[in-house]
C-alpha cells in the first residue's frame, strides 16, 4: 500500500516527497520497512520516467547510514529540535550532540551528492514551559546557515501556534538567514489550517510541507498533537492568493482517495487490537 500510494503522488506531478524515515523499527514499527519500500517504488515507476526527489528522515547514525545506502534517497531530512523536552523524548540526545549530527549529515551529504534539509522543531513555541522565544529560532537558523544548510523548515510540530503568529514569527527570523530557503512545516486543526497557510504566504514564504487529508503525525509530540496540514488545503490556500502551484487540482482526487483508504485500514487495524 505505501509502495502504490508513493507512485500515485509521483503520478500527480509531485515533486518532491517526504517518503520515509530510517528511525528505530522498536520505536516507530510502521518505518521498518523504509528500504523495503523505496526499492519498490523505485521498481514500479513507469519506463523512462524521472524519480522525484526522495527524502528520507534520520534522528541519529544509524539512520543516516542506513539512508545513504538506500538507492532513490536523494535528500536527507532532520528534524533538530529546540526544545531540550522534545528532543530527549524524539531522539534521546543533548543540544551539544544534536548538533554534531547535523554536522556530521552536512559532511557526509555533501560528499554523497545528497540534498538536505533541518526541520527545526518547536520552532513556534511548545507546551512544555522551557525557556522559548523569536531570538532562540533566529540562533538555530544562524547556526544552520553557518555550518552551510541551505534549506530549512520551520515546524509547528504541537500545532498550537495562532495562524497570525505564524506570519510574524516568520517576518521576524527571515531577514537574519537572507538568502537560505526558508520554509514551514505546519500542524493545525482544520479550521484554523488555511489561515495559517496564508499568514505564512503573506509573509514570504513559498515552501510548505503537507500531507494529503492530513495523514500522519509525530508519536513523540504527545496526545495533544493536532494533525499535518492537508495537502489540499495549502493548494487551495495558495490558489487563493494567485500563486502558481503547477499542478492540476484535479490529479489530487486519487491521491487523496488513496489516503482516505489508508485511514480507513489503519482505523480498522486499530480497532481491532
């Protein structure tokens, strides 16, 4: 089912695709298969068509070796967290060895001809009272750009955030890295997802993460984690405000039926444990 839900997307037009993580099959049992996966997709791609950029996730090492040894990875994805919390209970690491993995990704992407991309979790506050504020994401963001990152998430990762706020903290940090691709990486409920989508447009941003019906989560954010922001509704968001998206709204339906019967069998899946 992943292998036939990755090529539905390529088929859409979709360029780029977070498509698995290499994390600890004990703690995240669904990504056990991720290499699995990748080599199926790669086989059932029609003759002659391109592969889009694959990124793969990494929280340590082992991950990151295990991703570059998988064909048809071409970006490596790490989600750095500025809350010490988080990061503990996302990858048991301290500040200091987070960043020396972000190091060592740079290094050994660099030399692999990988694309690469920090998603900076917590970017936008977090629950769990630690000291947090505009200037610690601006030191995350200077750090990233200093050591040579070029592209860069901002994440919501609780979902929180009001929908204005996401815009001002953008207009705030965005000035000190100029010249770095800056993007966001937003949860939310949904009625609140298309405001967000726009206070982040509005104010200069033209990349954003988002999953189809709004499938998928992080298991370490805790039961209030509220979900992705729908694919759909960035694309009718963005169309809102002109933007070219460079897709036909159209080749979404079936990418979107798809996901709908992944959420339908992993409910039933659920229920019946």
């Amino acid at each position: 089912m992943k292998i036939n839900y990755l090529l539905q997307l390529a088929a859409a037009g979709f360029k780029h695709i977070d498509a698995v993580s290499f994390v600890s099959p004990d703690r995240v049992k669904q990504m056990a298969d991720s290499e699995e996966v990748i080599k199926g997709f790669l086989a059932g791609l029609p003759d002659g068509s391109v592969s889009p950029d694959i990124i793969g996730i990494v929280v340590n090492q082992q991950g990151l070796e295990r991703a570059l040894a998988t064909p048809g990875v071409t970006t490596i994805g790490y989600p750095y967290s500025i809350s010490a919390y988080f990061r503990r209970a996302n990858a048991n690491m301290s500040k200091g060895e987070s960043r020396a993995l972000v190091e060592e990704i740079r290094k050994a992407t660099k030399a692999s001809g990988h694309g690469m991309v920090v998603y900076i979790s917590m970017a936008f506050g977090n629950s769990y009272e630690e000291p947090w504020g505009p200037e610690i994401v601006e030191d995350a963001l200077i750090w990233l750009k200093d050591i040579g990152i070029q592209n860069v998430s901002l994440a919501d990762t609780v979902g929180t955030t009001p929908p204005d706020y996401v815009g001002a903290l953008y207009t705030t940090v965005k000035e000190s890295v100029a010249g770095l691709d800056l993007g966001v990486h937003l949860h939310g409920r949904a009625e609140d997802a298309a405001q967000k989508i726009l206070s982040a447009y509005d104010a200069g941003c033209r990349r954003f993460d988002g999953a189809l019906t709004g499938l998928g989560g992080c298991p370490f954010a805790g039961d209030d984690l509220v979900g992705n922001i729908a694919t759909e509704t960035i694309v009718a968001a963005l169309a809102s405000r002109g933007a070219n998206i460079e897709m036909d709204q159209a080749a979404l339906a079936p990418c979107i039926a798809m996901a709908q019967e992944i959420r339908a069998k992993y409910s039933q899946a659920s229920q019946a444990q």
